[in-house]
C-alpha cells in the first residue's frame, strides 16, 4: 500500500526502517528544530485553541451563534464570510446576486462588522478571519470595532488568513494580480507590528490546496513554498526578518489517514524550522516555530449516511492533535449537505473537548516520538516535500511557478488519482463506495433566507443616505494616491473604512490603481 505521498507504507516497521541520527532530528520539544512541537509543555498545562468557523447569512444571526459557541466552550472564534465579501464586492453589487450570506456572513461596512461583534469583548476573545484578497480591508473593520469597545489594538489577538498565492493555485477568490497582492501583504505586516503586535498577519495555507487534492506532501510542500515567498516580499519591503517572522502562522487540513497527518505536521516543523535558519538568518526562536491552525478535511466528509462524519472527523482531530497542532477546529457532521445546524455545530466542538480530557493525549508531549513508523514517514513526507519545494523554485519563485501552472497542475493530477481509486474501491470511502444502505434518513438542512440580500441592499442605502459622501469620496482619493505610490496603504484604508466607506468601493479603488488578475490557460 502506497502512502498519499507517494511512498510505500510496510506492514511491519522496525529500527532499521528509522535513519541514523534520530536524536538530532527529533531534538526536544520547544527546541530546533520543533519536530517534538514549539512549546516545550504542548498541551500539558493547557489544550489547544478550540475554535468554531462560524459565519453565515446576516451578521446578526452569525453574533448569535457565535453567542452560543462561547457558552458552549469555545475558546475562539473563526469567521467565515460570505463571497461576495470574500471577493471584495458590496452585497448590493449585480455580480453579488445570489450568493450573500451563503457560505458565510454578508460584511459590506464597519456598521456590519459592529453587529457581528456586539457584545463579545473582543479583548479577551481571539478571533481568526477567512478571508485573503480584503483580509487588510476586514482587520482594520475588527480594530475600528475594537476601538469602539475601549480596546486598544495591543490588546488583540487572532488571525487573517491572508494568503493571496494559494488562491491562485487552488481557491479562486482573487482581485489583484501578484505583485500588488503581495504588497498588500507586506503593508499589512508593517501596519500590524506598530498598531496590532499580537495579531498573526497570515495564516499560510495548505488547507484549500489539500481540499483541492494535494497530497500531503504537496500540501507543505506548496504552503512552505508560499512562505518562503512572502518572507521574500517583506524583507523587499525593508522589514527584518525577525521583526514580522514571529507572527506567521499556518494553516493545514487533517486527513482521516492518521499516521501519514501526524508525520505531515511534524515533517512541516522541522522543515520550517530550517529554512527560517539556513535561508533567511533568523536569530529569534520564535521565527523559526511553525505554529499552525488545523482544519478537518471538509472533502472527506460525505452526503451518505452523514452521521458516519462524526467518526471521521474524531479520527482527523486526532490526527492533527498527536502532530501538534496549535488551535483546531472540526467540522460538522452535516456539513457536506449543507450550512451546520446549532446541535452539530455543539457536537463537532464536544469532539475537541473529549479528546483534550478524556483521551490522555494532553498528559505527554509528541506521544508519537520514537515510534518506527512515524518517524519514517516524517522522514519520507519531509524528503516528497524539499523535492516538490527545490521544483517550484526551479522556475524561479513560486509566483512564476503559479504563473506556469505548476502547483495547480500537480494538485489536478492526485485529485484524479484519488478520484481513480475511490471509484475502483481501491481506496475505500464508507458509506461511499462499501458498506452503503438502501434508504437514507431524512436530514433537514439549516437554510439561508433568501431575504437576506434585499435587506443587506436596503442597509448600504441607508448608510450611502446617512454618511458624509464627501469625505468619504477624498479618503477614498487618498487611498488611491497611495496605491499609486509607495507608501503603506492601511492608514488611509482605515480613515475610509472609519468615515463607512464599504468594502466594495475600498477595494474598487485599487482595482482602478493594480487591476484585477486574469489567470493564463494551461492547457
């Protein structure tokens, strides 16, 4: 049986499967080079972050779920927001017509950003944000919120994914072309180590590339690559590295294949680890941890016999918790089918909560360390991925291989792969392709009201009618004059933002500076 990755999984593994000199690449934990983890205790004085991705229809009702969830136990917030958000369109846009609130929260204006906040003290919640073309435009929305509540932005924690590169390669919800996108990113870093220096500017993403097919070994393999990238841009930038390199954080996916995702994660680590070192001269310990956010694969949950999910995503979790991680959150069972209801939503947290005190798995560090298969396969996935890595720099830097159609081409070719195998019963998906059921139960869906727009429309009318359009209209030239030019554009962002200027009109202001990117057709 061959391994994702590509390498042969034995059936018996013993020393001499293990390379000489383990010690050395172990090292101890919250030590170079991190494959045991970044903190010395991991999860024995305290569990990982246990958050809820949460976010849908209007901002009102994402604030009441968000509500329940802390009541629940949720340690942290994940905000999904809707498309039309996600691609910097108001909802009252024609192209937004018929996707506002559909797979996360409408946010159009600092008003919306306000009622998804209301009465949750941002001071003492972390809150992490899915969203990467406008991911500056929604920080600066939380931090004007923040400054509302009497919170001071030194005061903040959480994430914006902020990961432009991996939406070209496998997501899709870019604006801008490459190289002003990554320019935003750099700004970002910049404006958050004088205003937000807690904050995490970018959570680089391996997730959407896994749920688009990589295999685990290109899914740190590309993330790494896309890192490297942006280290690259910001020191362009006139940063140090160890001024903006502490605060990234990644993203990864937790596959139900177990032993191969804890060998991923801690494979990532090291490799990490030893780039920031070699490559860049990093001197701060804390620019060289790989500390990252883990998702359970969305792709493997299946609409047949959906409660099955509830296993698979217990497996994942466990997965991602044994390589590491350092926050998680865990999908619903019903989420292949659609929008997660309030019961599953509790369910999917009660799984992180079982596993952090009931399991043991919280009593020592790296459990896993020492065992002959793990670290084997942490050897094999981390040499799969140094190869893939030294090919995508093979065509200069990750950005021109993204233009080539590199990383998007490998993805498509193991999604067919695993599509191949699934259907031979090769790979077998329960429920799926063995051990099915004649009838499946009736499962009522949470739907979206389709309302939602007109009353997101009739808001932006209110708001265009109650603001000073004036002063919005010259914060909004001054936001393009520094666009145009070289200085940081984040400050005039915010006075606009601040003056309700919508995320629609910020970000068509720099479409009409950088354009937007029209990708190359390989074929």
């Amino acid at each position: 049986m061959n391994a994702e990755s590509g390498f042969e999984i034995k059936p018996v593994y013993g020393s001499g499967d293990v390379a000489p000199d383990v010690d050395r690449r172990l090292g101890e934990p919250g030590a170079y080079p991190y494959t045991r983890g970044v903190y010395p205790t991991m999860y024995t004085e305290r569990p990982w972050t246990m958050r809820q991705y949460a976010g849908f229809g209007t901002a009102a009702e994402s604030n009441a779920r968000y509500h329940q969830l802390l009541a629940a136990g949720t340690m942290g917030l994940s905000v999904a927001f809707d498309l039309p958000t996600q691609m910097g369109y108001d909802s009252d846009d024609p192209i937004a017509h018929g996707e506002v609130g559909k797979v996360g929260v409408a946010i159009d204006s600092i008003d919306d950003m306000r009622q998804l906040f209301d009465g949750i003290p941002l001071g003492k919640v972390s809150t992490s944000m899915t969203i990467n073309a406008p991911g500056s435009l929604l920080l600066l929305l939380y931090q004007l919120v923040a400054e509302e509540q009497g919170v001071a932005g030194s005061a903040l924690t959480g994430t914006i994914q902020n990961d432009i590169l991996k939406e070209y390669i496998a997501r899709g919800t870019y604006i801008f072309p490459p190289k002003p996108s990554l320019r935003l990113v750099a700004d970002t870093f910049a404006y958050c180590r004088a205003e937000i220096p807690k904050w995490n500017t970018i959570s680089i993403s391996g997730y959407h590339m896994a749920e688009a097919g990589a295999t685990p070994a290109q899914e740190i393999a590309f993330t790494l690559a896309n890192g490297i990238e942006y280290v690259r841009a910001a020191i362009a930038a006139g940063l140090a590295v160890d001024d903006f390199a502490p605060r990234l954080s990644f993203f990864f996916v937790a596959r139900t294949t177990l032993l191969e995702e804890i060998a991923k994660f801690r494979a990532a680590r090291r490799m990490w680890a030893r780039i920031m070192r070699d490559d860049f001269g990093a001197k701060n310990p804390k620019s060289l941890m790989l500390r990252f956010h883990t998702q359970t694969a969305g792709v493997q949950l299946t609409a047949q016999q959906p409660e099955v999910n509830l296993v698979r995503v217990a497996v994942q979790a466990l997965g991602a918790v044994a390589g590491g991680t350092q926050s998680l959150h865990t999908n619903a069972y019903d989420e292949a089918i659609a929008l997660p209801t309030q019961k599953s939503a509790r369910l999917a947290l009660r799984t992180q909560q079982v596993l952090a005190y009931e399991s043991g798995l919280v009593d020592t560090v790296d459990p896993f360390a020492g065992s002959y298969v793990i670290e084997a396969m942490t050897d094999e996935v981390e040499a799969a991925a140094t190869a893939l890595i030294e090919r995508v720099f093979s065509f200069g830097s990750s950005v021109e291989a993204i233009e080539q159609g590199f990383q998007k081409q490998e993805i498509e070719t193991s999604a067919y792969r695993i599509s191949q195998q699934i259907d031979s019963g090769e790979r077998v998906v329960v429920g799926v392709n063995r051990f099915g059921v004649d009838e499946e139960e009736k499962y009522e869906p949470l739907r979206v009201d389709p309302a939602i727009e007109a009353n997101q429309a009739a808001r932006l009318a209110k708001l265009r009618a109650e603001r000073d359009s004036g002063a919005v209209g010259s914060a909004l030239e001054d936001l393009r004059k520094a666009a145009q030019g070289t200085e940081n554009v984040l400050p005039p962002m915010r006075a606009a933002l601040r003056l309700r200027a919508t995320v629609g009109e910020v970000c068509h202001t720099l479409r009409d500076v950088w354009g937007v990117y029209r990708p190359v057709e390989h074929f």
